[in-house]
C-alpha cells in the first residue's frame, strides 16, 4: 500500500498506537497540539538534526530500518556530547505520495529499536507530503547537571578521543563499491542476499568479517556515553576529526598539534584500506559519521581515552609519522561544498 491511500489521519493512529506512552516528567505526549514536560532541577538541552534523502543518505546503501535508528543516534550524540542524558524525541517526517508503507513501517521499528536502546521516548512531531525524496528532521531533549561546552579548552590540555576513526567512512565506501545496502537486521533470513554479499565483497578483494565490521559501524551508528568529571571541552566527530577539531578550538579561541601516529585506526580499517588502496590516515581524519566523542581535560588527569595531542596557544598543526611538523587543514564533510 503507498501512502497516499494510507492518508495522513491513518498514520498518525498507527504512530501513536506503537509510540504513544508516558514517561517520568512527560505530562503529556503524542495526541496534542504540543508535549508537556514538567520542568527539571537539571539544565534542558535540545539537539536537532535535519537527515535528507541523496544529500545525507542514499537509500541504495541504507535500509528504512537502519535510517531510523540512525537518526536518533545522530542526535543523541550531541547530547552525549554535552555530558547529558535523552529523555525525548520529536520527528517530523516529509514523504512523497508513492512511498511504500512497508517502508514506514521498516522506518518506525528502527527508530522503537534505537529509542529502547538509549532510553527516550517520542513525544510528537510532524508529518508532511513530499514533491521529491525523503526528509527527516528529529529533535532530542536531554538534561545535564554540568553541560561541557566546546568553549572551555586551555592551552596545555590534552586531546582525546574515544575510539576508532574512520570504520564508518570506510564502510560506507565499501557500501559503494559493491553498489548495493546490507539489511544486517535481517541478514539471518536473507540468505541468497548474504550469498550476493559475499560475492561482491570477494570482487573487491575483501573478507566478510572485515567488511561486516566497517559497513555496520557506519549504518548503525550506535553511540555510547561517556563522561569525564574534569572535561574542559567536548563535541562529537560527525564531519571529520580534523574539521570538528578546528570548530571546537575556533570555540575555545587557541591552537591545537596533533600527532598523526596517535590517531586509533581499527585492524579492520588498515587492512580493508591496504586491500582498497586508501589512506586509512587520510580517512580517519577527514571521513567523518564516526559519533566518537573529542574532548580536551588537564594533562595531569588520568583519562582512560586515546591521547591524540594537546592544546596550544594559537595554530593548528599536524605532526605526521616522520615527526615532522605541518599546517594541519581542516578537512571533512561540508553543506553547499
């Protein structure tokens, strides 16, 4: 059935009879003109996202399932970010007429998936037709009792991240290497299409186990807190470690020299580049969608997080694996570039 004989009234029952609950604060939830939430002792912190089809997601590589959990963990990393906690999600959805309503359905179970993942609950949006695409806009409301900013930086601070970069950059080429979507929500029924899997991943040179690693890090995007007591700066790597970082020292007004040898690569991404011809260093710094958190604390902090560099006075530079020191550039991903 397409949407347009669904109609909008129809929809909006299912949304509410699948997401409709009560939560601790909420008053009230989907069914009203707005949500009402009683006020908390902590701080509010609202994050939104805008997700549109071909210029954020290509729907050749990403099921419906995984582009719904992905929007909400794309936002509840700006909260983590912050050093706080979701409690809940409005969506607005824009769609055109001929759009599957097994699709909206495949959609609305990723998104109940990631909304019991990290807690939250929905609590209203929007639905509106579509002359061309998909879009989807999703708004995260957390609290936090300390919110770090990305203006506290302090030259002598180290810099840190926590985790691996790159896998989801690399995944997603690999995605468009083999020109197809890899639903792993269903992959233990589908197996003719794990069979097709395998066989363009072989054409390219490339194991299962290798490639499975990198494409889920990039489709599931699945985020985990992580707060540090003494943070003095903190934001999240979305367009690139190197652009993001420009923007949070920009934020902080100083400088920053990052050693390229101290930047955590995943076995899977030098083998997979080595394999692709790809600079996995080139990657992990400008790729971006990665959703590990870059912050700064005090050097005499023990900080269990990779230590990529420090804080200086002004400049941004880049040591590279010969030890030689260079203007670092602030690749990454950029709107309207």
């Amino acid at each position: 059935m397409r949407l347009r004989n669904l109609g909008e009234l129809s929809l909006l029952r299912e949304v509410r009879a699948r997401f409709g609950t009560r939560g601790k604060g909420l008053i009230t939830g989907i069914g009203d003109d707005a949500a009402v939430i009683a006020p908390s002792k902590e701080s509010l912190l609202l994050t939104s996202d805008m997700m549109v089809e071909d210029v954020h997601f290509d729907l050749s590589y990403i099921t419906p399932f995984q582009l719904g959990f992905k929007i909400v963990s794309v936002n509840v990393s700006d909260i983590y970010a912050m050093s706080g906690r979701p409690y809940y999600l409005i969506m607005d959805l824009a769609m055109t007429g001929d759009t599957d309503t097994g699709f909206v359905d495949a959609f609305f179970r990723g998104v109940d998936r990631a909304l019991k993942r990290y807690g939250l609950i929905l609590i209203g949006g929007d639905l509106s037709s579509s002359k061309k695409g998909l879009v989807i806009a999703a708004t995260v409301i957390g609290r936090v009792r300390r919110p770090v900013l990305r203006s506290g930086a302090r030259p002598g601070d180290r810099i840190y991240v926590t985790g691996n970069l790159g896998d989801s950059a690399c995944g997603l080429e690999i995605l468009k290497r083999i020109r197809r979507h890899v639903p792993f929500e269903e992959l233990r029924e589908l197996k003719k299409e794990l069979k097709d899997i395998k066989e363009r991943l072989s054409l390219i040179g490339l194991k299962w186990d290798i490639a499975r690693r990198l494409m889920s890090k990039h489709i599931f995007s699945e985020v985990f807190p992580f707060r540090v007591r003494k943070a003095t700066s903190m934001m999240d790597i979305s367009d690139g470690l190197f652009i993001d970082l420009t923007r949070l020292c920009e934020e902080s007004r100083v400088g920053a020299r990052v050693y390229l040898k101290k930047i955590p690569l995943s076995n899977a991404l030098k083998k997979a580049c080595s394999i692709l011809n790809l600079d996995p260093y080139l990657i992990a710094t400008t790729g971006g969608e990665d959703y590990e958190l870059l912050f700064t604390a005090p050097p005499e902090k023990r900080i269990d997080a990779f230590c990529i560099g420090e804080i200086i006075k002004e400049g941004m530079y880049l040591v590279d694996e010969n030890g030689l020191e260079r203007h670092l550039l602030s690749g990454g991903y950029q709107h309207w570039h």
